[in-house]
C-alpha cells in the first residue's frame, strides 16, 4: 500500500528537501523544483558557466602583466617567498609573452590569448584572488566546495538546491568531462544535500548523442518506474528517509524525464556550419573544448543553472606546468582561446550574456620564480580569474598583485568571498542559504565570506 501524504510528510526528517518530496508525491513537478523557495535577493543572472583551467594557469603569463618581472628577470626575489611552498623555485622568472593592450578599457592581455582578448571589454578582472593550499587536491576542493579538509556540497549542487531548475526535464546542474584527480566525483557532489543535486556528468568529447534514446515502449517503462517508486514509497513510510531515499526518487524520476529532451539538448550536430566554425569544432587543436563550450550554450539556454567545463589535454597534460612552460601553455591556451570567445560571441548575439555570469580562472596561480629552467611552481597567494556577464562592470579591473605577481596585496578576494559574489548574483543571500545537517547549519561560504560590491554594477 502506498503511503499518504501525510505519512510521508510526517516522515521527513529535519534537513530534507520536503518540499521537493511533497512536490514529487504529488506529482506537482513545479513544486519539486526548488526546496528552499525564491531567492531572497534580486537576481541579476539565471545561470553560471564555469570554465575551468584544471592545473592552474600562469596568471603572469595570461591577464596579469608584469613589466617590473620583465625587468629584473633572472633576479632574486626581493622579499621573502611563502613560508610553505609546494616545490620550491629559483630566482625570478619573466613570462615569455608579450602582452598588448585591447579596447576601450585598455586591458593587457598575453598573445597567448588573441581571440579572448577582442572580449575585453565584456570582462571583469579580478587580480586579487587567494586561496589557503598550495596542493592540487585540496585547492580543487576549495574552489568547488569552499572546503579544502572536509567533504561539502559543490557550489552548484548549493545553487540546484537553492534555486531548483528551470527545466524539468534537465538537471539544474551538469559537469561536462570533469577531471577524476584531486577530489574527484567530490568536485560536482551533493555531499549531504539530497542526492538530486549533484552534478549530472556528461562526456564532452562526441559531436551526437545516438544511444540516449526514448525507450521503444514508453508505456511500459512508465509503468515499472511506478512499480520502483512505489516500493520506494513503501520504504520510505516504514523507515522514514534514511539514506537519502527522496533523493533517489527524484533521481529516478528526472532519469525518465531526460530521454525526452538530452538526446536533442546534447546533439551538437543540430548546430549549422557557421557556429561549429566560431565555436573551433572543425579544427583538431580546437575541437574537444569547442565541443564543450557549444555545449554549455546549448545547455544554458535550455535552463540548466550550472553548467561547467573543464579543461586538460588528457590527464597527462594539463596547465600544471612545473617545466616545459615554453612548449604546454600555448598549446593549452590554443585548445581554449578560440571555444571561449565563440561562446562569448554567441551569448551576446543570443541575448544570453546579459543573465548569464561565464567565469573563467584555475584552482591557484604559478610563481614568478622559476622551477628549474622552465617552469613554474603552485602559487595560491596571488592569481587573477575573469567573470563575465549580467551585474557585472565591464572592461573592469579589480585588486592587484605586488609588482611581481607573488601575493594579493590590494583588494583581496578569497574564495569564499567568490562564492559570495556569485550567491549574491543569483539572488541568493550567502548567510542564508544555509542546511543543518549533524546538528549545525552549513553554507558554501562556511562562516566568511563577502560580497565583492565593488565589481557589481
């Protein structure tokens, strides 16, 4: 027999979505959406596109000039390194780029990025980023979880809880081919938050999705996914929601769902020659970051709030460049360069980047001394990322690095305060957003955080 609503109701446990599991009880998807409710503040965006640099790219070498570097290349570094480091480095080490200065706002950009930098008057730069571990695993975490020692809840599972999806049939939050190192399926987890939230994972590296289809018989798939629901609901009466059973449910549930619209959503074969060639789809070099970024468009608007792409040249090779920094970095930055303005290029023709926030930037920096002779070590003192979108400043710099590119030193921003921000953009009060679990309440930001004011509009 199945139980009421009111049993069901009556046992929920502190700290689930019980909203959401009335919602899907009652059949009332709408109400499934979103547990916690309408956003406490004014949204100024509807969704996040994450482009993540996995390995941390050199900011000294991207979108921080340092003609002071130049200068005294080959120097010792006249103040003192940090008191932990990751290998340790030598003396000072000029980037082996030029940098030129790019529209309105004059921004200084590698010629690493060419296409990227034609953008720059749509980006907010922020130079002052920092962030509290030197190593991969746990700087990957920080930037995802706002943990860098315990397991948390990703940022955008918080934001799938916190705002639900627009698209019923979608999940709120999809990583495309994310990185399986450092923190792993914990980077886009849901950790205690009700399993629907994690990040649905996808293989960015196909053009066409042809084995994601409707069952044949959709009948009798409905009727055994009712059985399985049922049971599910039998359990769920006799012990309550232990182990995340509502959770499962909805998972289930939104699996059904998607067989309708991901085979269309995922297939970039839809897409005409024009946009394959702004996005790099047609050139090798170009073709595997071009396929995520057309992707992620195609996702955003459909109503996907979090989208992220990850980018590496296979697990050997990534932007964590210890040596050989001459030959990976502009390999690395050809890969993304041309599928980032693209997407930048789309969002704005499409009238997308005006409630969509792109951020773009790695778990740390690299020195501006050299590791041996070619390379650079982990720095997380001092790193620049750039946002762009609604709500933001345009063509905006903000905080600094010392004349070297070392440490934060005007300005600074931590994660948290990041995280904050981007709470802050999606209407989401970051002290608010908030759920108890094992006796307190958690938040992203954890007990810090603020919202960078400055750079909004």
């Amino acid at each position: 027999m199945q139980p009421s609503r009111r049993q069901a109701l009556q046992n929920a446990a502190a700290g689930i979505a019980i909203p959401a599991l009335a919602g899907l009880l009652s059949g009332d998807q709408d109400a499934a959406a979103s547990p916690v409710g309408m956003p406490s503040l004014p949204a100024k965006i509807k969704r996040v596109i994450f482009l993540f640099m996995y390995g941390g790219p050199s900011s000294i070498d991207t979108f921080d000039h340092k003609p002071q570097l130049d200068r005294d290349h080959g120097k010792p570094l006249p103040f003192d390194k940090p008191r932990v480091q990751f290998r340790g480095t030598k003396n000072l080490f000029r980037s082996p780029w030029k940098f030129r200065r790019y529209g309105e706002s004059g921004s200084a950009v590698s010629e690493l990025f060419p296409h990227v930098a034609r953008h720059v008057d749509k980006l907010t730069f922020v130079h002052s980023m920092h962030g509290s571990n030197a190593a991969h695993g746990g700087a990957l975490l920080k930037i995802h979880t706002g943990s860098d020692t315990f397991v948390r809840p990703s940022m955008g599972a918080w934001i799938s809880y916190g705002l639900g999806t627009e698209n019923a049939n979608l999940p709120a939050f999809v990583t495309i081919d994310p990185t399986l190192n450092h923190g792993g399926v914990q980077n886009f987890g849901s950790s205690f938050l009700p399993a629907q939230h994690q990040g649905v994972r996808v293989h960015g590296k196909v053009a066409t999705i042809n084995d994601l289809k409707p069952s044949t018989d959709e009948a009798l798939q409905r009727r055994k996914l009712d059985l399985l629901r049922s049971l599910n609901q039998l359990q769920l009466s006799d012990v309550g929601p232990a182990g995340g059973l509502d959770g499962r449910i909805q998972t289930f549930e939104l699996a059904f769902r998607m067989q309708r619209e991901a085979p269309e959503t995922l297939d970039l074969g839809r897409e005409s020659k024009e946009t394959h060639r702004l996005y790099g789809t047609d050139d090798e070099p170009t073709s595997a970051f071009g396929r995520q970024c057309l992707l992620a468009r195609r996702l955003a608007e459909r109503g996907v709030r979090f989208i992220q792409c990850t980018h590496r040249e296979g697990e050997s090779i990534t932007w964590d460049d210890h040596s050989n920094l001459v030959n990976h970095h502009p390999k690395l930055a050809r890969a993304v360069d041309k599928p980032i303005a693209g997407l930048l290029t789309d969002l704005h023709q499409r009238g997308l980047l005006d409630d969509t926030l792109v951020m773009w930037g790695g778990e740390f920096g690299r020195t501006p001394t050299a590791e041996g002779n070619d390379g650079r070590d982990h720095n997380p003192h001092g790193f620049t990322w750039w946002l762009a979108g609604g709500g933001l400043k345009a063509g905006f710099h903000f905080g600094a690095t010392d004349e070297y590119g070392y440490y934060a030193i005007q300005d600074r921003v931590h994660i948290h305060d990041l995280h904050a921000t981007l709470l802050h953009l999606m209407g989401l009060d970051h002290e608010r957003l908030t759920y108890r679990f094992s006796g307190r309440d958690f938040r992203l930001t954890d007990v810090h955080g603020r919202v960078v004011k400055e750079i909004l509009v």
